[in-house]
C-alpha cells in the first residue's frame, strides 16, 4: 500500500524496561503476514491468535491486547474481525449520511436519503450517543462549510467516528475547515481532505488553520490529507490532551506549521499532556512564511509544562524552517524513527531542534537525516538531558551540514553514524563545559582528507582527552550513500529509496546495532522509558488503538 495512511512496514520494537542497562524485551510489531490464510477467518490456534484471519484482504492482523484485531488500509473501518468501506452497512449501530450533492437537511440522514449540509452533520452530533457514525459521501465538495465538532461525547469503547462513505476511487469528501472542541471526548475525524476555501482567509483577515482541536480529549485524527492551509495544518492547542495524529499527508501549508501542538493565548488554558503524531507524511512547504514540519512549543509565557510528546514513523521532506522542532516547556519528547531530508531549506535552523526553556528531557532515537542545508541536529536545552542514540545524520554534501549540541547539560550520544561537512567544520561541536555523559560505538565519516573532527579536534585526540568513545572509529560505512534530495516526501517511504541507506551486511557496525537503519533494512523502533516519569512504567500514554496496533507499548 502506498499513501499516507498506510500501516507501517515490519518493524523490530524495543522496549528497555528499568533504564538504558536493563535487559532488552524484544517482540514484533504484531504487523502480520496474513497472505494464504484461510478465508475462515480463524484457525485452530484459537481465538486469541491472529491465525488465519485474513481481514477481508484489506488489513492485517494484529494482536492487541491479548486478542487479534484488523488495522485496515487507509478508507477501511474495522468491524469486527473484517475491513469494510461502510461500518454501517450491516445495520448496526446509530450512522448518518451527508451527501453535498444529492441530500436534503429535512431527510432523515440515511444512506438513501442523506442530509445535505456540514451545518445539519455538526448539529446532530453533539446529541449524537457513543458508537455513532458521520459519514461524509466521497467526492463530495462542502464548499467553504466548516464541520464543527463540539461538545461531542463518545468512549474509549465506542468512539464518535467523522468518516467517508462511497467509492474510494472517487476521493475524500473536500471540507474547507473544522475543528474540535468544547469538551469533546474520544472522538475521531478521518479519511476527509481538508482544502480552505479562498473566502477563509480573506486580505487582513487572521486565518484560520485547516483543522484546530481545542478543550477536548482522546481525539483521533488519521489518514486526512490536509493542504493548502493558510495558516498552519493541524493545530493541537488550548486545553487538548491525548491526541493522536495518524497516516495523514499534509503539504503545501502557506505560514507558519504543518502540525504543531501549540498553547493558545494567555487566558486560554494549558495544552494538557499525552500526545502522538506518527506515521504521517508531510511536505513540501516552499513559502517564506512556513515553518516547521512537526512543532510541539508548549509551556511558553505563563502557560505550564506539558508531558509525554512521542513523534515517531514520520516521512518529513522540502520543509523552509526545519523538520521538527520543539521548545519552551515540554518534558518527556520521544523522536523516533522518522525519516528527513532536505529541510530546513533556508540556513536558518536543523532538521531537528530540540529546545527547552526549563529543562526536561528528549529521546532522539533510530531516525534518519540527509541533505539537511544547516544542521541535522541542534539540541539546546538549558539543564536537560536529551539522548541521542542510533541515528543516522547525513549531511548535504554541497552546503554546511554542521551537526551540533549547545547549551546541554547532560547528553547520551551512543550508536549514531555521523557524516561529515564539506567545507572541513567539524562534525561535531559544543559549546563550552557542554561534554556528553556517555558517548560510544559512534562511526564518524571522514570528510575529504580523511580525518574526522570531533568536539575540536582529532576523534584520537577527543578520546584521550574525554575518556569517551572508545570503540568510535573514524572510517566510511561500506555501502552508505546519499541519494540526491527529493520534493516527494512520499519517495522517503519507498524502499528502492531508502535501499541507499543501508550498509553492507559484512559491515563492522552490523553487529553493534550502529545507525538509524538497520543492515538488513529494516527501521528499529526503541523505546526507552524516562525514570522520572510516572505514567506507564516511564513510557507515557500507549495511545489509541490506531496507535497501539503499530507501535505497541505496555498498558498498565
């Protein structure tokens, strides 16, 4: 499958349970071959294995929770153990329709006789009860309508669902704006795009982002395609907590983020704690007004700190400020797994920019970074401690590609392939009385005369004085190459793409677990818990169960 919205591929999760010495616990993603199954739906193994559940051949088996489960491919609703187009199609459960084309507000809002109007969908939903469906014709054109999601109530069990119905080849149902708030609760919005009509925005007006979610919990937002946003895509802000943001495509967003979860203004309240964004493509963003990609700026001015922030499996690519920045007051950021090339695009900022006003901590982990024009990483928090470990960093072999650290207090820099700059800057530096904690099994690449200059000097010269990485080498990754940018951030996805990137299997660093890829291709998820982190054993909210079926963690 291709597109925003689809699953990712095999995965090895790691979780490290009691610190970076414990013992490894090691299990699959759960993403299951289920080709040949028997079409029965279950085999002998019982009911609490995926066995020879085939998903209706548009989903995998996955075991969540102890039970087997469908992650459907982007379009498809998961009921039961099958992936249907229309979750209500067997009659089950309270569904309305809503057809621009063809409805009438005075019908009763079913599949023959649909509503007309996003208005007449918004009222009906803040009485509509737990397990309920909106479904929205595809193809369908709302115009400048925004859908309002407000005060609407569903459960863990029985989410409120704002979905599509209809031929998949026929499109997304088109709305210019929405936004969730009020209270809200265990609600969620996919498979629609998300294009703002010209009269949202009109000359000196403040425009509105494509979709903001506002005072509401438990939201999930997944496989939308959000563009041409006149000011930010998808804004997670005052009052939101436990959101996730899954498999969608956001591109071409005019000014300021692509997502961002972001405090509102000073009276309003604090961005609440838990929030994913995962497995979403996003790019390119061209104009002189955009920012960032991913940026999480919380806890800024009299707002209070936020927690637990993990954005993982993203494909980030063209982006004019940076790929993923966060800042101000956030603790517990995990940024794992994601693949960025070629942002920023103006030398003013990194590929990744972990900021902290008030310290806090960020796990910089297994992601892949290539022909970033400025900097690859740029870590400054003031009294934090933020790990970098197996990353592959790339420079753009044409322009600066410095990768740096300032102002840290305390850094674990393990595992990481890092390449060098052309113009003979060092590959790493820091600023004064700013030396990692613990750095090892680092594999820097030379640049054109052979050497590496690490931390002000030789790596020879940096270890005799630090004492640290001993077992680092100096030396080139048979096989390693750095494919000419790309604009598509879905080619980041592609494995003939992402084949550059692996090395040689006879490799040293193979069996050392070195880089954001590993020698076989596959990505290596890990997560590894905070000690001061109460919730979860350390790892934070495990997430929805959209989340849960690709990125499992433990659920006390």
């Amino acid at each position: 499958m291709t597109g925003a919205g689809r699953p990712p591929g095999l995965v090895v999760l790691v979780i490290v349970l009691g610190g970076c010495d414990a013992a490894e616990h090691r299990q699959d993603a759960a993403q299951l071959d289920v080709a040949g199954l028997d079409a029965a739906g279950l085999d002998a193994a019982g009911p609490l294995s995926c066995g020879a559940l085939r998903c209706s051949e548009h989903g995998r088996c996955v075991v969540l929770d102890g039970a087997p489960s469908c992650a459907c491919e982007p379009g498809r609703y998961a009921v039961g153990l099958t992936c249907v187009l229309d979750p209500c199609e067997s009659g089950d459960g309270p569904c309305r329709y809503v057809d621009p084309g063809t409805g009438d507000d005075g019908s009763p809002g079913t599949r023959e006789r649909p509503w007309r109007t996003l208005s007449r969908a918004s009222l009906a939903l803040q009485t509509s009860p737990p397990g309920s469906f909106v479904l929205l014709r595809r193809g369908g054109d709302f115009g400048d309508e925004a859908l309002v999601i407000r005060s609407v109530r569903g459960t863990d069990a029985q989410p409120i669902t704002v979905g599509a119905y209809g031929l998949p080849e026929d499109g997304r149902p088109v709305i210019s704006i929405a936004g969730i708030d009020g209270g809200s609760a265990f609600v969620t919005l996919r498979d629609v795009e998300l294009r703002p009509h010209a009269s949202s925005c009109a000359p000196g007006v403040d425009c509105h982002p494509c979709l903001t979610v506002n005072s509401s919990s438990d939201v999930v937002i997944e496989d939308l395609y959000v563009h041409d946003c006149f000011s930010n895509g998808i804004v997670i802000g005052a009052g939101a907590e436990r959101t996730a943001v899954v498999g969608s495509r956001i591109a071409n967003v005019h000014a300021n983020d692509g997502i961002t979860i972001h405090d509102g203004e000073a009276d309003e309240p604090d961005v609440g704690d838990h929030h994913w964004i995962a497995d979403n493509v996003i790019g390119p963003m061209l104009d002189d007004a955009a920012e960032q990609g991913i940026d999480v700026a919380v806890g800024g001015g009299a707002h209070g700190v936020a927690h637990d922030v993990k954005i993982v499996g993203n494909s980030i690519s063209s982006i004019q400020a940076g790929c993923v920045m966060t800042a101000y007051q956030i603790e517990h950021t995990w940024i794992v797994a994601n693949v960025m090339g070629n942002c920023p695009l103006a030398p003013t900022n990194a590929a990744i920019h972990v900021g902290n006003e008030g310290g806090g901590s960020a796990d910089v982990r297994g992601n892949l970074l290539f022909r970033n024009r400025f900097a690859n990483l740029v870590a400054s928090h003031a009294g934090a401690t933020v790990r970098v470990v197996r990353n592959t960093f790339l420079p753009d072999p044409n322009e600066r590609g410095t990768w740096r650290f300032t102002s840290m207090a305390a850094t674990e820099l393990m595992g990481n392939v890092i390449g060098a700059s052309p113009d003979q800057q060092h590959v790493l530096t820091l600023a004064s009385g700013t030396e990692p904690y613990r750095a090892d099994d680092n594999w820097y690449l030379p640049r054109v005369d052979g050497s590496c200059a690490v931390f002000g000097g030789t790596l020879a010269e940096w270890q005799v004085r630090s004492g640290l990485d001993g077992r680092s080498r100096c030396e080139a990754v048979p096989g390693l190459d750095v494919p000419l940018p790309t604009l598509d951030p879905e080619a980041l996805r592609d494995p003939s793409f992402l084949g550059a990137f692996v090395p040689d299997p006879g490799w040293a660093g193979c069996d050392r677990g070195i880089g954001g890829i590993g020698c076989d291709g596959a990505p290596v998820v890990e997560w590894i818990p905070f000690d001061d982190l109460s919730d979860n054993a350390g790892l934070g909210w495990p997430g929805p169960r959209t989340i849960r079926q690709r990125y499992p963690l433990p659920r006390e």
